[in-house]
C-alpha cells in the first residue's frame, strides 16, 4: 500500500524533554511538509523539504527542528523550546505541482 | 499575500439536506483551489480541487466550481449523509507562495439523523 504514515498516533512529553515525531512517505514525493494543528484552528505550516538534503522555515519554526537525509523520511523534533507544544502534528507530502496528501497525524501532550 | 476565509460553524444539518459552505480567497496570480476533510482524531483527505477559472472539482457528491470573477469555491452537497459529519478546509495553492497550501480555519459540519 502507498501512503503516509505517521508514528506514534499518541504522544506524551514531560516538560523540558525532546521528542521526535516519524513521518515516512512510500510514493516516491520529493517534497514534505508539516504542520501544526491547533483545536478549532486551522493548519499552520512548521517546516517543508523539497528535496532531500534541504529543507526550510514555515511560518511557526521557533523550537522545532528537522532533517531530510532519506526522501522517504522527515522527522520532526519538537523541542524543550517550544513553551506550547500540545497540539496534533500532520505530515505531507506533494505529487505534482500543488497536491498534498497527508498522514494520520500525532497528537502531543505535554505533561 | 495568499489568505483563505470560511464560514465559521459548526453547520449543523438533517440527513438529506442541501449543504453549502462558502469560502473566499484573496491570491495573486492564478491559485489551485481544494478542499479538504477531516474526520475526528483522522489527518487531512483531499476531496476535490480545480486548477483554472470555471473548473469543476467533484467527488463523493461534493462539487465546487472555481468562480476567479467573485474569488469562491463553495462547496456543495445535494443530500448529505450522517457519515459526511466532519470538517472541512477550503485551500489554494499558488503564487506568491509558490508549492505551499494557505487554509482557511475549517468549518465543522454535523449531520443529524
């Protein structure tokens, strides 16, 4: 099956720790995205890659961070900071020009 | 730059019913046009999208056409289910934010029996 997977679907953080969100991708995308989903909100964008090797800053990158060393994966590190990080994580990846398929998201608690 | 207004909701409807739900966009040039849904706890699922003036995008019995002359891209529904109960986000795509989506903040649709 092609898709997107994300892991762990549940998360749970202590203050002050890092933690890291997988997202792999089997469709053979160059780019990746991810997101942050407040509730009630709309999606903001936290970093993409539009090749391996090379990512850059979305809107909200202040205490994340990733890396893009395989085209099939991009970890997202949320860490101690950023001073709100509970929300629900969504990974991406685009076919074509403009078309993005996402995972199943990662819902973060923070303790 | 790019930004994407909705209603606000929740909508809430009866089985069978006519659903619409608006969404605006200001962009410059000439944006892709989607909308997504999601279901609880679920991420994102593409419903449909037009990429010119005049498109149709249709799927599932949702259709919305790409008006540039009022800048919409109402979504619409002729009998909705119980099972359509979601959210949904309208979206674009294009200059001058090049291959990244700008969301409008989702409307929640709730389908009574």
């Amino acid at each position: 099956d092609g898709g997107i997977t994300q892991s762990p679907k549940y998360l749970f953080r202590k203050e002050g720790q890092n933690v890291t969100l997988s997202c792999e991708q089997n469709l053979n995308h160059d780019a990746m995205y991810w997101y942050r989903q407040d509730p009630g909100q709309g999606l903001r964008l936290i970093y993409y890659s539009q090749i391996v090797n090379d990512f850059q800053k979305g809107d909200i990158a202040e205490g994340y961070s990733v890396s893009r060393e395989k085209k099939e994966s991009f970890p997202l590190t949320v860490t101690s900071a950023q001073k709100n990080p509970t929300a629900f994580y969504l990974c991406a990846s685009r076919t074509g020009p403009d078309t993005q398929y996402f995972g199943p998201g990662t819902r973060l608690t923070v303790l | 730059g790019n930004s994407v207004t909705q209603m606000e909701g929740p909508v809430t409807l009866s089985e069978e019913a006519f659903l619409t739900i608006n969404c605006t966009y200001t962009a410059t040039g000439y944006p892709s046009l989607f909308w997504y849904v999601q279901y609880p706890g679920e991420g994102l699922q593409l419903l449909l999208k037009a990429t010119k003036a005049d498109d149709k995008g249709s799927n599932k019995g949702f259709e919305a056409t790409y008006r540039k002359e009022t800048t919409s891209f109402h979504l619409e529904k002729g009998s909705v289910q119980v099972s359509d109960s979601a959210v949904y986000f309208c979206a674009l795509s294009g200059s001058p934010s090049g291959n990244m989506l700008t969301f409008g903040g989702g409307t929640r649709l709730m389908v009574k029996p």
